[in-house]
C-alpha cells in the first residue's frame, strides 16, 4: 500500500510538472512572464561572485548528501574520539613541555585527522570519480570559469571543515572538558584554515594520478592511514623513536597535529599558533598547487589523460 501510494505521488507530481512545463513555454503566455519574474534573474546574469556563491552552496549540499562523505566527516572523528579518551583518556603525555591528560591530546589530534579526511580524502575520491564519470568535462564545457568552480569547491570545503571543528571542540568542552581560550580558538581557526586550503591543494594534486574511482579509496589509504601513527594523531610523538618522529616531520600531517596541539595547551594567541608549521603547511599547498596545475585534467583518462 506504501509503495503504490508512493508511485501514485510521484506519477501526479511528473504530470503536474509536465503541464507547467507545457504552459510555460507557450510564448507570449502571461503565465510564463510570471514565473520568470517570480523566479528572478539568474546567477550568472548577476556577476562572478553570485556565480561563485550558488556553486559554493551546491558544493556544500552535495557533500552533505553524499553518505559516504557525511559519515567520514562528521560521524566517525566523533566515534574515533570517544573511543580513543575512553580507552587512553586516563593517562597523561606532554605538549610543548606541559603535562596533560591523554583526552587533550586527542581533542586536536582526532581534529587533525578529520581536516586531513575533509579536504584531501573526500577531494580525492570526488575529483576522481567526477573526472571519470564525465561530469568535469561538462562542467568545463559551461561558460563558468574554471579557477571559479575549483575556489567554489575549496571554499565548501572550508565551511565543512569549520562545522565539524567546532562540533568536536564542543564535544570535547562539554563530555571531556578539553576548554580552549579565545586566544586558542582563533589560533586553531587560522591553523585549520590553512591546513585546509593546504590539503585541498594536495587532493587536487593527488586526484591527478589516479586514473579510476575504483583507486581512489586504496590510495587514500595508503596515503593517510600509516600518517595517523607517527604523526601526533592517534599516538602521541614523545612516545615514539626518533627516526619515526624524523619520518612524521617530512609529512605535512605531523605539522597540522602539531600547531594544533600547542594550541590546546596555550591560552593566547600568540603562544597558541606555531608561525614554523603554518609555513611548513603553505609550502605543501603551494608546491601541490603548483603540480596540480601542471598535472590536472577535466577528462576522463580513457579520453584525455593528463590533457
């Protein structure tokens, strides 16, 4: 009885439409000037940063309504929080000199991850399965600018990332009572900020060399996942050799974890962000940049790889 109240829903909404539709395009038709004015010019007709403003908007509902995305971003750095100061949260590690507890150390390292998951993991598989599919061909056969559709999607990204920073900060405050000063906050902003754009670059670089959707999840992996171990995310770097450590410095994921933890333990903003591992961060955006530039294609690589 559902599904046929269902399809008789969906089969009067299709006629519905589809005589709108008849009517509308009947030129000269009252009713047609009125939808058009009811509609309003469109967002081309109204200049570059309205253009940049709707794709910005359909980039963010994209992600939000891709279930893979959504639970990554979102759902499991809460999980992976929880779990981590239930289990470890008891003992005590150092930061920059200061003795805490292991659920402040979490608080930013499990921030970190998700950033890194946000703006390079979820960029990468997207980019690869858009690129192959065909859809960033079609999007650069529209009269949009191609640097407009690429900042349009770094900046969603950015409103993605400060969501779920703020919804672990929270979480972090009220169930594990990790407080940040304001000083801290504003240094943990400008940090993710950078490692955002930062690792954005990375995942347009990195999408460039991967020629299927069906590689893209096996090289996210294999490029994120031994990062979280000797990098100050799940393991804290006193804990590990020097040689690990001297590894993890080479990365940029050992930067972000690190400039976000010292923000955890400082209450201005001055002691709270790190100016070496925001410069190390921008040197990874600006050389992957660089190399995307070079490197990035619209097509499919059966059509068009590396054009």
């Amino acid at each position: 009885m559902f599904l046929l109240i269902k399809y008789l829903t969906r089969l009067w909404r299709e006629r519905h439409h589809g005589t709108d539709g008849e009517i509308s395009v009947k030129p000269g038709s009252g009713r047609s000037r009125a939808r058009r004015a009811a509609v309003g010019p469109s967002a081309a007709s109204r200049g570059p940063v309205a253009v940049l403003a709707h794709q910005v908007r359909y980039d963010i509902r994209a992600s939000l309504r891709n279930p893979r995305a959504r639970f990554f971003t979102f759902f499991f750095p809460l999980f992976l929080l929880v779990v981590f100061t239930g289990v470890f949260g008891h003992g005590t590690t150092t930061i920059d000199g200061d003795h805490v507890r292991l659920s402040r150390f979490y608080v930013p390292g499990i921030l970190a991850m998700s950033i890194v998951v946000a703006s390079y993991a979820n960029l990468v598989i997207s980019i690869a399965t858009l690129r192959e599919s065909g859809v960033l061909k079609r999007r650069r056969a529209t009269p949009v600018a191609p640097g407009l559709l690429i900042v349009s999607q770094a900046l969603a990204t950015v409103v993605i990332v400060a969501v779920m920073t703020t919804l672990l900060l929270v979480v972090g405050k009220v169930a594990y009572g990790v407080g940040m000063a304001p000083g801290a906050i504003a240094a943990i902003a400008c940090t993710a900020f950078v490692g955002t754009l930062a690792f954005a670059c990375l995942g347009y670089a990195v999408s460039g060399l991967i020629g299927s959707p069906e590689a893209a999840q096996p090289v996210v992996q294999a490029t994120t996942l031994p990062l979280w171990f000797f990098s100050g995310v799940f393991i804290p770097t006193t804990n590990l050799s020097g040689t690990l450590r001297t590894v993890g410095k080479l990365f940029p994921v050992e930067h972000l974890a690190a400039s976000l933890q010292l923000a955890s333990v400082h209450t201005s903003f001055t002691g709270a962000i790190s100016v070496s591992d925001l410069l190390a961060l921008a040197a990874w955006g600006v050389a992957a940049g660089a190399f995307a530039a070079w490197r990035f294609s619209w097509l499919p690589s059966v059509q068009g790889a590396g054009a």
